[in-house]
C-alpha cells in the first residue's frame, strides 16, 4: 500500500471514502492551456472530497491539525505590525531603495489588508467558524491538478496536508495558486460557483473574495525585509517587493 503503516488507518478511511492514494498522474496539467470547464471541474472535486470525509475524527500519524481561523489571526498580526512600522519608515529622514517604496505604496496596502480582515467580520467570519467546527470540516490543503483529480474515484497524491478548517480555505487556496499563475478568470463568479457547490451562502463568497484580496505577498515580502529572513541585498528585496506586489494583483472587494 502506498503509505506509511503509521498513516495505515486514516488511508484506510479515505478508500472507504472512494479516495485513494496514488504516486503519479498519468498526464501534467498545464495552467497555460487550463479552461473554465477544467477550473469548475476542478472546483467540484474539491467540493466532492469535503463532502466524503466530512465529521472525521479518527487519526492520521498524529491527530488532524485544527488550523481553523489561524490564518485569519496571521493577518490581522500582519496588518497590527505593519501599520506600526509604516509610521516609523515614513518619518524616517533618511531611506534605503526598499523603505521608499514601502512609504510610497504602504498606506494604500494597509488600507486593503485592513478592509480585507473588515469584510470577513462584516460577513459573519465567525459563524462561518463555527459551522466549521460543528460539522467537523476537512480541507486537504493542496487542491491544484498535480494533487487532486478524480477519475472513477477521487485520486490524491499527497494528504499530509489535511488539517481541520473552513472549507472555504480549500477554495481559497485552489483559486490563489491560480491568481499567482496569472490564470485569467472570473474569480467572483468562481468563488460563487464553489459556494454553490458546497451550499454554502454568500458570506462564505465574501470570505473567499476577502481572503483571495488579501495582499499576502506583500506583507510576506516585508516580513522578510523587517526579520532579514532570507540574504538577499536591498536591490533584490525591492525587486521581490515589486514581483509580490504583481502577485497579489487587484482586490476583488
């Protein structure tokens, strides 16, 4: 069997589930050639491995992690650290390459994490939560084409993942991973059809779309700079500042 025998029970739950493990795809899904026919396919298998292993409590190597709302409260650290650095670099007489951009575009990214984290409350984040929570929700974590695909079964690659969370965060992932690739889509309408698929109403919609707006990339970089997490010089700082700023791209709220 191709698992661990550690792993041996939770496998065993999942093929009980008509989801099974396997080593490789027979084909490679290029993002370049992806359709919306793919993309709404894809969001149904996704909605379809929820609906498998929803109210699992069982145990994989080690209990499932609960990472329900940690990214949320990660945002919100972000946004609470930044706003107070920003007030520092802006009167900052003297600046390197990196600080003047950040005093240059710092207010409008602020601006958009803090109504992006705004909208999730005016939305009922919370009752999202605990929906979460009382039906026992699984997410798999990686949903892009290399990890998931169904064929007569629901076919996975890797589950290591799977943690307990909000549903929506599979989809936020699905559809962020494509945001990075430069896939062009309607994610507003996307982000509805996978509620519709899960049954999910339109707070959930909005906290994909907050979510998907988030200029995490932005914050990640400067996180970076602040803690010089990687060696990187101030020219390539900035230039990864640049290329996290094209990530993120246009909020969608």
């Amino acid at each position: 069997m191709y698992c661990h025998n550690i792993e041996s029970y939770f496998v065993r739950y999942l093929e009980s589930k008509g989801i099974f493990l396997v080593k490789e795809f027979k084909d490679k899904v290029k993002y370049k050639d992806l359709t919306l026919n793919k993309i709404k396919d894809q969001i149904c298998i996704i909605s379809e491995f929820h609906k498998r292993t929803l109210g699992y409590t069982g145990v994989m190597n080690k209990r499932l992690d609960n990472n329900i709302g940690r990214t949320v409260e990660q945002y919100k650290i972000y946004n609470r650290r930044f706003k107070k650095d920003l007030d520092v670099i802006e009167n900052l007489k003297s600046k390197s390459g990196f600080q003047e951009k950040i005093s240059h575009v710092g207010r409008k990214y602020l601006t958009r994490s803090e109504k992006c984290v705004d909208n999730l409350y005016k939305n009922h984040y919370i009752e999202l939560i605990v929906r979460s929570m009382n039906r026992i929700e699984m997410c798999l974590r990686d949903t892009c084409f290399d990890n998931l695909r169904k064929d007569n079964n629901i076919e996975v690659m890797d589950v290591k993942g799977c943690c307990y969370n909000m549903v929506e965060m599979d989809a936020v992932y699905f559809l962020n991973r494509l945001k990075r690739k430069g896939v062009d889509i309607d994610f507003i309408h996307t982000a509805a059809d996978f509620c519709k698929c899960e049954s999910l109403n339109d707070n959930s919609v909005q906290f994909i779309l907050s979510m998907l707006s988030y200029p995490y990339e932005f914050m990640k970089c400067y996180s970076r700079y602040k803690y010089h997490t990687k060696n990187w010089d101030e020219e390539e700082y900035l230039s990864k500042l640049n290329k996290a700023m094209n990530e993120d791209g246009d909020s969608l709220i």
